[in-house]
C-alpha cells in the first residue's frame, strides 16, 4: 500500500535559519504532491504544490524540490521566523482524482 | 479565513446519541470530503463528492453517514459511535471537475468526544 513518511520527530530551529523538512514515499508515483501548513486546532493550510515533471518550486521564502527517483520531497523555508512554527505536512494525490493522502506531519519550533 | 465553515467547533456525545456535523463553503468549488484526523495520526479521507456524487467511501464504519445536498454543502451523521472515533473532523472542498490539481481548502474542523 501507499506509505508516506515524515520526520516524526520535531525540528527545532534558530530565528533566522533555513529549516528543511522531508518528506519520502513508497509503493506510488504520483502526479503532483503538495505540502500544507496546520496549527493546533486548525485545519491544514495549503502551501505549496509541485507536479511530477517539476525540480523545484518557489513562493516567498518557501522552496519545495520534488525528486521523483528518490520518491522524495523536501520542504524548505528560509529566514526561518517564530510564527513559522506550527506542524508541516506532505500530501500525495493517489491519481483519479479526488483522492488527496497525507502524511502524518513534522512539527516545527523556530526559537527566537 | 478559507471560506469553508464547519460547524459546531466542538462536540462531545455519549454512546447512543445521534448529532450531525456541517460543512459550508462559499468558494463556488464542486468537490467536497471528510477527513479524520486522530491525534498524532495521518489525516484519514472519508469521504469524497464531486459534483454531489458521492466517488470515494474509504471503508468507513456505517455508524458515520454522509449527506450532500449540493456543491456548498455536505454534513456527516454520527449515530451510535464508539470513544475511538474521537477526534478532529475535517471538511475540506476543492476546485472539483476533472480532478486535476486538487488543492485542498480545509475548515477549521469539529472536535469530536465520545463518551
């Protein structure tokens, strides 16, 4: 089955830093992942979304690279800021449409 | 805010109780789905409507029913549920049609206790 993993562990930061998140997958190949922002008690914002035939994705700060051989995902924000602190999580689209899975999340603390 | 409203924020319920949940979005999208999300777990999709058809029921329990009256709306019923399905709900709409690009606009969700 589609298996999506990220650093379950907590990232924690210095103000000012580039944090990079990863996010690796098995058993797919999908068309586009995208990645979301959740604070607690909040439903996940989205972010960013970066197709299969894409390297690299920029917006502001944000930098999502897409490796379709390694099955992998990286998520970067620089300049790394407090309010940048919250759980990041990775999705993948199961392809038909419709059918968006996440994974389970990395939280980050960027300590001022 | 995403433009997609769920109501209530916060719901706790016993064993026999029958409540329904609701989603309202007001960003002229097609599809819409149900995500649970239960602590330190993967957000888990439920259910998906594109167009008020229903295309995805992701094995879930009986005990959890959707309805969709049209684009802008979709509620879950809940009816004899177990403490295990407490957690965080989540409704979520997209753009729908081909099912291309999906990205997701999601609520702020309903906090589910099941005593």
């Amino acid at each position: 089955s589609q298996k999506i993993e990220q650093n379950s562990e907590a990232l924690n930061i210095q103000e000012g830093k580039t944090a990079t998140l990863t996010c690796n997958y098995t058993n797919y190949s999908p068309a586009y992942l995208q990645w979301y922002r959740q604070d607690p008690g909040r439903g996940p914002v989205f972010l960013l979304l970066i197709r299969e035939n894409e390297k690299e994705k920029r917006k502001e700060r944000l930098k999502v690279t897409f490796d379709t051989t390694l099955k992998q995902s990286l998520f970067h924000i620089t300049a790394s800021q407090p309010a940048d602190s919250a759980t990041y999580l990775c999705a993948l689209d199961l392809g038909g449409g419709f059918k968006t899975i996440f994974g389970a999340g990395t939280r980050l603390f960027v300590k001022a | 805010e995403t433009g997609v409203t769920q109501t209530p924020r916060h719901l706790v319920m016993g064993m026999t109780n029958k409540k329904s949940l609701k989603c309202e979005q007001h960003l002229g999208h097609n599809a819409m789905y149900w995500y649970k999300q239960s602590a330190k777990k993967p957000l888990e999709l439920m259910f998906v409507y594109n167009f008020k058809e229903q295309t995805e029921n992701n094995s879930v329990p009986s005990r959890f029913s959707p309805e969709c009256p049209n684009s802008s709306h979709l509620f879950l019923h809940l009816h004899t549920l177990q403490p295990e399905d407490s957690a965080l709900y989540l409704c979520a709409s997209s753009q729908g049609g081909a099912g291309v690009d999906e990205k997701l606009f999601f609520g702020s969700g309903t906090q589910l206790s099941v005593l």
